[in-house]
C-alpha cells in the first residue's frame, strides 16, 4: 500500500511539474539595427513593420546603438521601413 501511495505522489508531482511547463508559440520577433552611410548606429529612428496579411502596423524605435526588436509578430511577410 506504501508504494501505491509513493508511486500516485510521483505521478501527481510530475503532472504538476508538466503541466506548468511553457509551450512552443506561434509568434517569432525580427531583429535588426539601423545604420547611417558610415555604418554607425541611428539611436532613436522609428521603425514601422507593416504585415503583408493583415496591415498591421507596429513601430518600434531604435535603441542608443540603431538596434531594434520587434514586439511577438505572427509569421508572414513584413514590409519595415525607416
């Protein structure tokens, strides 16, 4: 009866554990910078990504260095502009 009891904790644990585990998602982020003509990063440049499916538009604006990330975007096609 003992090892019934130890075998349904386990098994009720490791459900638990399982079951607070993350799951894939269907969302990805683009990354990039914004450069000048000399190859020096443009801080504080907006940056619109613009959805081919939907028209969604996000903008997002470069970081001290011309770097951005995209917030979670559904995979598709984007248009980004500067």
């Amino acid at each position: 009866m003992q090892r019934f009891r130890l075998v349904a904790v386990l098994f009720a644990t490791l459900t638990l554990f399982v079951a607070g585990l993350p799951a894939q998602t269907e969302y990805g982020t683009m990354v990039g910078a914004v450069t000048d003509a000399s190859d020096r990063g443009v801080p504080d440049a907006p940056v619109v990504i613009k959805s081919g499916a939907t028209g969604a538009v996000v903008t997002v604006t470069t970081g001290p260095q011309g770097e951005f990330t995209s917030p979670p975007l559904r995979p598709g096609s984007y248009t980004v502009t500067v």
